[in-house]
C-alpha cells in the first residue's frame, strides 16, 4: 500500500508538466483512489502542499528566480546588465522561450492539482472544519495561479475540474473579465475558510490578512486593465481589512525585513505572505530558490554567499529616493567588494556615480549556515505581501475614490517615515555646516557630536584641504535627538580650530507629504505611483504596476530616452523632496556612469507593445486546439 501511496503522489501531484497535455495523467487502475488516500488530515495537508509547492518550483520558473525577478524587469527602478540567460528581462525573447513555458505550465500544474483536491474533498471522512479550511488554502492558491496568468498573459484557459482523460485537451481562452472574476469569487469564498495568521504564527501559508491584501491588489489590478473605476471601492474594503485587524504593522528597520527573510527569521507583523525556501516549517518548504545568488552586491566567493549581480539600479531609480531616504543604499548597494570578493574591502562608490548599482535588498552574507558553500543556491524567503504594499494600496484606492485626504496621505507617510528611520532612529543628525574651516591642519582633526539629548550618539569624520576643514561627512547620523548637538574638532598642532554648527532631519518639512490642500486625485496618484517603487523596488511588482495603469510601454521607451541622452532624468513620478539631481560621471570606463547606461539601454531599446504580455507558449499553440495559432498575444 505504501509504494501505491507514493506513486499517487507522484503521478497525480509531483510532476510539473511541460505541455498541455501533462493535464491529462490518468489514474492507473491498480492505484489507489484519492478518495482513499485523502483519508486523514495528515494526507490532505501533503496533498495541500503539493498545491503550494508551484510557488517554489525548483525548475526556478516562479519565485525561485522567474517570477522574483526575470518576470517583473526591466521597468524604470530595476534592469538586467546581461541578456544571458535573461531574456525576458531585456525583451528580445521568442514565444518558444523556456521561461515563458516553464512558468505557464508551473501555474496550471498548480491549478491541476489544486482542481483534483477540491473535487476529491467533499468525499475525505476528515472533519468538516478541516476540510474547509483546506478547501480554503486550495480555492485561494489556484486563484492566486490564475492572477499571475492573467496578469502576464491577459486571457487564458479557464480550468476548473480534473483532466478527464487523454482526450481532454480542448481548453480555448477566455476573456479576462472572466478570469478576473472567478479569482475574486475563490478569493472572497477563501477569506471565510482559511485560519487567521495568529493560528498560523507563520508567513508561509494563506491565512485571513493574506486573502484580503491579495483580494486587494487584485482588486486594482481589475480596475486599470478592465478599465473600471467601481472595483477600487473594493479594493479599499479589502485592505482596510487588513489595517483595522490590527494584526499587523511595519517594522521599524526597513533593512531587518530582508535580512530577516535570508536569516530565516518569520517577521509575521510586516510580512503578510512569503514563498518559505528551505524552511524549517516541514508543511511549508519549498527547496531551494535562486534569485538571492542572481542579484545582489557581486561576489564570487562562494563560501561566503555567491552573488552574481545581474539586476542593477537605474540611474533615474537612484535619483528618486529624497535626500535622507535610508531605503535607497539597502535597496541599491552604495559599495562594491574588492575584487568582487565578500571579503574583499568594500569601497565606496562615489555619489555622482548613479547607474549601474546593485539591487541588493537582500544579501547572502545574512543567510543561515546551511546555506553557506552552496554556490547557487539558498533559502531566503520571498515576499509575496508586505503590510507597507496594503497601506499603500489602501491610499490609492482611497484617492481614486474620494481624492486627498488625510486618511490616504497618513497612510504613505506611515510607509515614508519608516523608510526615512523615524521608528528606528527618531530623529538624527542630518548634515553640518562649516561656521570656520581653521587653519593649520595636517591631518584631519577628529569630530565629536556632544549634548542635545541623543539615544545614540552622531559620528562624523573630517576632510582638509590646504590645512583647512572642508566637510563633515556623516557616517552615523545618531538618534533621539531632542535638540541639535554640538559640534568639535580636534585642535592643529599650530594654527585655529574649526568649527561647525549640526542640523538635526525634519520630518515635517523633509519626509511628511503636507496636507491635503496641497495636492489634486491626479498628483497624488503620481505621488503614490513613486512611492510604490520607492518601497516596493526589485519585489516583482513594479512591471505588473506599470501594466495596470497602462503607463509600460510610454515608461519604457522614456527610459531609452533619458539613456541616449546620457541622462537620469525622472520618470517615475514628481518629487516632493528630491536628492540634488546628479548627471553620470563624465568616466567613459565607469560601470556607475556611462558604462553603466550603454549597459542599460538594450531591455529599453528592445521593448515594444508587444512587451505588454507575455506569449502564448509555442508548445500551448501546438498541443491545444482551443487556442489556434492566430490568437497569439498581439506581435508574438
């Protein structure tokens, strides 16, 4: 019985098929039924979690590399430096592109198997509460497939029972109305069944919180590309759900959300749903993924966590971020290592080098032990939904009903003051003025920020020129000051001592969006549209984003504009409190200037409306008559 067991689980939920006709496995006769095998809670729950298992799927066509990060570039924050490999990213891909296969083929192996638990449950003798809240899980994950589908490809099949046979192939597309609302009726049916993420005490599996921030940007998604405004009252239902819960909140360091996702370390407050890698939570391991050696700062060491860095900052994306904004050198990698070695000297790239950057949200130095030698792999978690993602969809939707208000903006000044370090540092040194420069210094004079009620001490260090202090570069801002600290030099060995006056941030008048009055529904979606990629840079949204306000393509080819002009201009969206706009370096040879924008001008010359989606797989086109060759997506 048990080799029937196993080879049950193989035939009907451990295959990743890789054409249409995979849907069709049939059960042999000398198996057993899964009417039998979903007998115990134990059996269901496995069955479950093959239905889970196609947000990791080590073929690393979803979230171990494709869908993390392929998938969602190369927009205006984030692009691949290489083509290899990489081909969606730089838009020069066939529709017979394995990734696009792959990835199509992973989200209906889910549905299948997704499809064969819920017709198999009504007949399980496990306890009605138990299968309902499975019943719960599995509506939801086959909903969430069908949202990745129709969100890259528009309209597809609509599968909703178990292949029936070998000649069940026949699946034709159908409109994306449909399929957007067979999502929100799973979805709205899932929010009553699943638990709540205070059973769970995990971010690995769907609970309550997870639905409704789903049900919410799906919600949002519904009303750009279907072009109807009535669904954002719905989308804002749904995420004030999840803000009035109260079961959730930011955490303080933006940095600690991703080191805590390489460390294994479950942030359930900010972290609403997370695909789990190599997680220690036996119902929710996924194996490995992939995308944590693709990015980040390059290294090739690989005892100390291998990062290939192949995904880059714009130079437009880095001048985005507003002065004092601590998000952006987490986000885009302000060092490079010596020799690309982790162990290696970090050196400091200089400010007016603004291209080319690492995305680096997260770093392989942070993760667990078992992943250290390990090459190309790891176990870092991916966040699928963050609480800062529902606060900023609550604003939006908020504007586009009601316009400003202080409800909308308190909700992105929540997200913009975690980002500037108000909950981690309170409020700090922010810069210093030079009030005498003195005379006489041979070497630079040490700095000392005493007094003005700090909780952690300023630290600064002095530059000279011709014997004269010229700045004080801050290499540690402080925190809880409560007035502006005072500022020493060390005296010369001859000559007068320096002096220097602190300034302390304001959050008020340099973080805070100011109130209501101050904007119209029009600059405050552009405000939001920022700050989405502000927040949300390089987690795989921002392309489907851009998709929903039908702004990808005009985005697109503004970035290949402000590239051939050897400019970083911005595109994202108006600045309230910009960074001072810095040109490339003048460096021919500079991978963080010039270099770094020819390096960055192929995804955008490439692009085109057929960019808009992604294709039909060619293998689909050939194995199923449903969809005949001439209704491939528009220019594939």
């Amino acid at each position: 019985m048990k080799k029937k067991i196993l080879f049950l689980i193989i035939i009907f939920t451990g295959s990743a098929f890789t054409s249409c006709k995979k849907f069709l496995t049939v059960l042999p006769q000398d198996s057993v039924s899964p009417t039998t095998y979903y007998s115990t809670p134990a059996q269901l729950t496995s069955a479950l979690m093959d239905v889970y298992s196609e947000l990791g799927n080590t073929d690393e066509s979803t979230y171990s590399r494709f869908l993390s990060l392929e998938a969602g570039t190369s927009t205006d924050d984030i692009y691949a430096r290489s083509s290899a490999n990489v081909s969606a990213a730089c838009y020069n891909a066939s529709s017979s592109y394995a990734n696009f296969t792959n990835c199509w083929n992973d989200m209906y192996t889910g549905i299948e198997r997704a499809n064969l638990l819920l017709a198999t449950l009504p007949n399980s003798p496990v306890a009605t509460a138990t299968k309902n809240e499975i019943m719960g899980e599995a509506l939801f994950l086959r909903a969430y497939y069908y949202f990745i589908l129709v969100s890259y490809w528009g309209s597809v099949p609509l599968k909703l029972v178990p292949t029936a046979g070998p000649t069940d192939i026949n699946f034709p597309r159908v409109p994306k109305a449909q399929i957007y609302n067979k999502i929100i009726t799973d979805m709205t049916t899932a929010e009553g069944l699943v638990n709540s993420s205070a059973v769970w005490g995990t971010t690995g599996r769907v609970s309550t919180d997870c639905v409704d921030g789903i049900l919410a940007r799906v919600y949002l998604s519904a009303a750009g590309r279907l072009g109807n405004p009535a669904y954002f009252v719905q989308a804002k239902n749904y995420a004030q759900k999840v803000i009035s819960g109260g079961m959730h909140s930011l955490n303080a360091d933006y940095t600690k959300i991703f080191i805590n996702e390489s460390a294994k370390v479950e942030d359930t407050q900010e972290c609403i749903w997370e695909v789990e890698f190599y997680s220690t939570n036996p119902e929710v391991n996924f194996n490995y993924e992939r995308f944590g050696s693709t990015i980040g700062i390059n290294n090739t060491n690989t005892q100390a966590g291998f990062m290939q860095g192949l995904y880059e900052g714009t130079g437009t994306y880095y001048n985005s971020f507003g002065k004092g904004d601590l998000r952006r050198d987490w986000t885009l990698a302000p060092f490079y290592y010596t020799g690309q070695v982790i162990t290696g000297a970090p050196i400091t790239i200089a400010a007016t080098a603004v291209w080319g950057r690492s995305m680096a949200k997260w770093r392989r130095q942070y993760e667990t032990a078992s992943s250290y030698g390990v090459k190309n792999f790891g176990g870092t978690n991916y966040p699928l939904l963050r609480y800062s993602d529902v606060l900023l969809m609550a604003a939006e939707a908020d504007n586009e009903i009601n316009g400003p208000n202080a409800t909308n903006i308190g909700y992105i000044n929540m997200v913009r003051e975690r980002g500037y370090g108000i909950n981690l540092n309170g409020v700090y040194v922010s810069s210093t003025t030079i009030t005498n420069a003195g005379t006489g210094y041979t070497v630079a004079p040490t700095v000392t920020f005493t007094g003005g009620g700090g909780t952690r001490t300023a630290v600064g260090t002095a530059t000279i020129s011709g014997g004269k202090v010229t700045a004080i570069i801050i290499t540690d801002g402080g925190a809880g000051y409560t007035s502006s600290p005072t500022v020493t030099f060390s005296a010369p060995t001859t000559g007068t001592t320096a002096t220097a006056t602190a300034t302390l941030f304001n959050y008020t008048t340099q973080c805070d969006l100011p109130v209501a009055a101050n904007w119209n529904q029009a600059t405050l979606r552009q405000e939001i549209m920022l700050e989405r990629s502000l927040e949300l840079g390089g987690e795989g949204l921002r392309k489907m984003d851009l998709y929903r306000w039908g702004t990808f393509y005009t985005v697109e080819k503004n970035m290949y504009t402000y590239i051939t002009a050897g400019q970083a201009a911005y595109s994202i969206g108006p600045l309230l409190f910009p960074a001072t706009p810095l040109a490339p370096t003048s460096s021919a040879t500079s991978t963080y200037g010039y270099t770094g924008q020819v390096s960055a001008s192929t995804p955008y010359n490439n692009v085109s409306m057929r960019d808009t989606c992604f294709p039909i797989p060619i293998s689909e086109l050939q194995l199923n008559p449903g969809i005949p060759t001439a209704s491939q997506n528009t220019g594939w």
